[in-house]
C-alpha cells in the first residue's frame, strides 16, 4: 500500500467513524443548507431502525410472559395477573401502531421524502423529528389538524 493510498483509508475511515458519531447536538448545528443530507439520513435511519428493533424485541418478550401459564388460586390474585396482561396487551397495540409508522418513515426515507410535511413540502425540523422520528407534519400543519379535529370533530 503507498503513502497516499494509506493517507486516503485513513480520511475514508476518519469520514465512517464521524458518521457514526454523529449526535443530536452535531445535527443541530448543521447549517439549514444541509437539511436532510446523507448523514441526517443515515443518523435518522439508524434510530428509526433502533426503535423497530425495540418493539419487536418486547413483543417477543410479551409473547413469551402471555404463555407462561400461571394458576393461582386466590381470586384477587388473579385478577391482578389478568390486569396486568391487559395493560400489557395495551401497551403492544400502541407499539404495534407505532412500529407501522416507523416502517413507513423508513419508507420515505428511501423515497427521498423523509423530513419534509406531507400537506405543505416544507421541511418539518430537526428538533421536531429528534422529538419524534415518525412525524411527518410540521408543526404547524399538526397545530392546524389538531384544530380542525377539535372543532369539527374529524
């Protein structure tokens, strides 16, 4: 290997390990002329991927805690026990509607249309999506449908 081969593995592995580094307080500092790069991209992606593996991971672990038979005599006992399942089941549902989005944010993302509002095209925000990686209305456009739902019922 040469000098200048080794000197450019060296930048190339410098550039991988700055795109893996890269933190919320880096993205906020990005100017707006880099809005939805390719290491925002990547940054949002791999949280988006993060966050599926999470719910898919406490499903699994649901899955198995929901089989394990428990008798048990005692009546309040086992209402507790089914309480505690249903809040459970609860909690998966909300998850399960969640990990739709996720997978539909990662869907834009390759689309290309990840970070933008669907009503309006403009950018939703850095901050708004490090809050919330699924969202896909800016603030203002969510304000509005709040709005129209709470006067009109939608």
């Amino acid at each position: 290997m040469t000098r200048l081969a080794a000197v450019d593995n060296g930048k190339d592995m410098a550039a991988t390990k700055e795109k893996r580094l890269l933190t919320e307080a880096d993205l906020l500092k990005m100017a707006e002329s880099d809005y939805m790069n390719e290491a925002q991209l990547t940054f949002f992606r791999q949280r988006l991927q993060e966050l599926e593996r999470e719910i898919l991971a406490n499903a699994d672990e649901t899955t198995e805690h929901l089989r394990e038979t428990v008798i048990v005599p005692d009546p309040a006992d086992r209402a507790t026990i089914e309480e505690e399942h249903a809040l459970e089941l609860r909690t998966r549902d909300r998850e399960r509607k969640l990990l739709k989005k996720v997978r539909q944010s990662l869907e834009r993302i390759d689309a290309g249309d990840y970070g933008y509002c669907e009503e309006t095209g403009e950018p939703i925000g850095l901050p708004r999506l490090l809050a919330r990686p699924t969202a896909t209305l800016s603030l203002e456009a969510q304000q509005r449908r709040e709005l129209r739902q709470k006067l009109y019922g939608d």
